[in-house]
C-alpha cells in the first residue's frame, strides 16, 4: 500500500493494487480504515484509492460547506492521477460528497457508487 499526498499537502490517501480507478470516500462517523477489511478482493481487480477526508489521517479541514469537501475530491483526482471513466464510491457522508462531486464532474466518471446517502 503506498501513501499519497497531494503537491499542495492537503489531502491525502493510500493507494493498493492495478487496474481501472476505484476511489473509495469514507464516512464522517468512520475513517479509511473502514475499507481494510476488502481493500485485498478489491485491489486484485482495481487500482484502488481511498481518500481521507479533510481532517483525517494528514488531509487538512476545511471550511465548512459540501462544496468545499467535495472540491477535496477534486483536487484528489487531480493530484493522484485519477483518470477518466473511474469509479467513486462513497459511503456515508463520504456519498453525499461524492454525488456533490459527481454533479460537477459529469461524464469524466465511470461509475458511481452510493452508499447509505443522506
């Protein structure tokens, strides 16, 4: 598993496997971790990311605001190569976040994946 921190140090993740992007956004009540129970099945398919939200494990708070957290996953599909026809799955609050990306990512998406949403 390799750490990644984005250039600008503010958000971070750790990236296992190779093949087509997996990015998976934990919950608020939970944090990365919470993927490492299926992070080995699902990194022999995926090349899979699992971000930290802003104020987890080195990423950096942010202000307030879905916006903001979502503009996180932005910068993170930037910073850590995260190519074109991915697949976002978020959990939790990390899937608002990722439908609020989704929204102003568009086709650039492969798949989303959403789960127990607010």
């Amino acid at each position: 598993m390799n750490t990644l921190t984005s250039p600008d140090g503010r958000i971070t993740a750790v990236r296992a496997g190779t093949g087509p992007d997996l990015v998976l956004v934990h919950s608020l009540l939970a944090d990365r971790t919470a993927f490492d129970a299926v992070l080995p099945a699902l990194s022999a398919r995926y090349r899979v990311t699992l971000l930290n939200l802003p104020g987890f494990h080195g990423s950096q708070p942010v202000a307030k605001g879905i916006g903001n957290y979502a503009d996180c996953i932005a910068r993170a599909f930037a910073s850590f190569d995260i190519k074109p026809g991915a697949i976002l799955a978020g959990n939790g609050f990390g899937g608002t976040l990722a439908l609020a990306y989704a929204q102003s990512a568009g086709a650039t998406l492969g798949k989303l994946l959403l789960c127990d949403v607010a």
